[in-house]
C-alpha cells in the first residue's frame, strides 16, 4: 500500500502547487488537497483519481472565470475562489474514505457511492459558479420566492441545467474509464445524483445552514465578518451548519442516491 501512496503523493504534489500557483488553493488547502488526493490516488487507483481530478481542475478553471460579473454574489458566500482546508475536505474527504473503504472491503458499492459523491461536488461547484450568471433572478427552493444572486437556497433555471451536465460529465467518465455496462447506466447515475444531491445542498441553504446579517450594508451572507470588515449577526439556522458541513450533507445524499440507482438497475436486469 506504502508503494502506491508515494507515487499518489508525488502527483497530488504537482497539481496542488499548481493549483496554488493559479490562486485555487489557499496554503491550508495544498494540505487538504495532498491529504485528499494521495488517498484517493494511491487507495483507488488512476480511475478513482480522474473523477477526483475532473472535479478539481473544472472547478477551478469555472473559479476563474467571468471573475468580475460573480464579485457581489461572492459577498454573500462563505470563502472565496481559493479554497481551505475545509472546503477541500468537505468536496473531496468523504471520497477519500470510501476509496480507503474499498481498499479494505472491496465491493462494487462502494464504486457507485464514489461515483455519486464526486457527481455531487462536481454539480454543486458548477451550479455555484455558473448559475450566479443567469440572467433571471434566483428563486428560493422551498418557497419560489425571489431572491438576490448568491442567497443560500436559491436555485435558477441555468444552475439547474449545468449541474445536471457537471454530474453527467463524472458519470460519462465512470462509465467510459471504469469500463462498466452499459455505460449510459452510469451516465444517469452521475447525472441524477449529482442532481439529487445539489438541490438537497441548496434545500439545506434555504432552511437551516447559518446565515448571518450585516447590519452596515444590509444584507445577509454567510461570512461571521462581512466583506465591509462589519461582525455580523446570525438571523437563522444552526450555527454548526455552515457551507462545508452542507457540502459534505449533500455529497452523502449524491453517493446514497448513486447506489440506490445502481441496485435499481441491478435487479431490474435480474428481474
């Protein structure tokens, strides 16, 4: 096992100096990033690492991207484009585990759980950065009611669209990479979990992720201190609830809604 996480090592090395010198990666994130993906490398094999790298690297070129038109949505988000330690571990642990998991029980679960999980994170990150471009106003997830660009719980018609695409693109990649029949089966695994788990990511956002309020500029955000250098104060949800812990929630919901499809399709074909 020693064998295979040194090679694992040395190449998460490379892609999180990279990923720091291109501003992805904060200092603790190279952390998260080399703990993360020297597991996933060296435990799951090359496959296990492409899905991983096919969400990190597309995420953090659509971090990049139309930087100036998404500046007032980032006000009201937690981090920004530079990633942690936390939001590294909050994408990507949870893949790391199960990886270990299968290094020590084998089982083809555990494929498809992965599978969901990196669907998850992958269309969540897409919604993320690309639905704050819509050209229609978001509306909150429980209540259809009109909301500001950024507002945690809100959802549009394009953020919708490519997290769809974002989870069909890691299911395509599990199906055509991981050489499992018939692949369009893992295509609607990525696609529909990836779905699945970031509307529940944006359910939880609407009623009981933390949120704060800035009484200076008058607007609610998840940061503690606002951008304007104002504490703020929290108006609802549980303070132990913030974005990284609804990120982790909703990749668990993506991987179980991955595995429920796949033993769906499984005794089907028994049937």
């Amino acid at each position: 096992m020693i064998q295979q996480l040194i090679p694992a090592f040395i190449l998460s090395s490379g892609i999180a100096s990279l990923a720091y010198w291109r501003q992805s990666l904060s200092k603790s994130g190279v952390a998260g990033a080399l703990l993360v993906g020297t597991l996933t490398f060296g435990l799951g094999g090359w496959f296990w690492g492409l899905l991983l790298g096919i969400f990190f690297v597309s995420s953090s070129l659509l971090s990049h991207f139309k930087e100036g038109e998404k500046r007032q949505a980032a006000e009201k988000f937690e981090k920004g484009h530079r990633r942690d330690f936390g939001q590294a571990l909050a994408n990507g642990g949870l893949g790391a585990l199960i990886a270990l998991a299968n290094a020590l029980v084998p089982s083809p679960a555990w494929y498809y759980l992965f599978t969901g999980v990196m669907a998850t994170v992958t269309a969540d990150t897409w919604a993320t950065e690309l639905g704050t471009l819509s050209q229609a106003p978001p509306r909150l997830i429980t209540t259809g009611q009109r909301v500001e660009v950024g507002t945690s719980g809100g959802v549009s018609l394009l953020g919708t669209a490519v997290s769809l695409v974002g989870g069909l693109l890691i299911g395509l990649a599990a199906g055509l990479f991981g050489r499992r029949k018939p692949f369009w089966q893992l295509m609607l695994v990525g696609a529909f979990s990836g779905l699945a788990g970031s509307l529940f990511d944006s359910l939880l956002g609407a009623t009981v992720q933390q949120i704060y309020y800035c009484d200076q500029c008058q607007k609610d955000t998840e940061r503690k201190v606002h951008r304007c250098g104002q504490e703020t104060r929290p108006i609802r949800g549980y303070a132990w609830l913030n974005n990284d812990v609804v990120n982790l929630l909703a990749s668990v919901v993506g991987g179980l809604t991955a595995v429920a499809l796949w033993l769906l399709f499984r005794r089907r074909k028994t049937a």
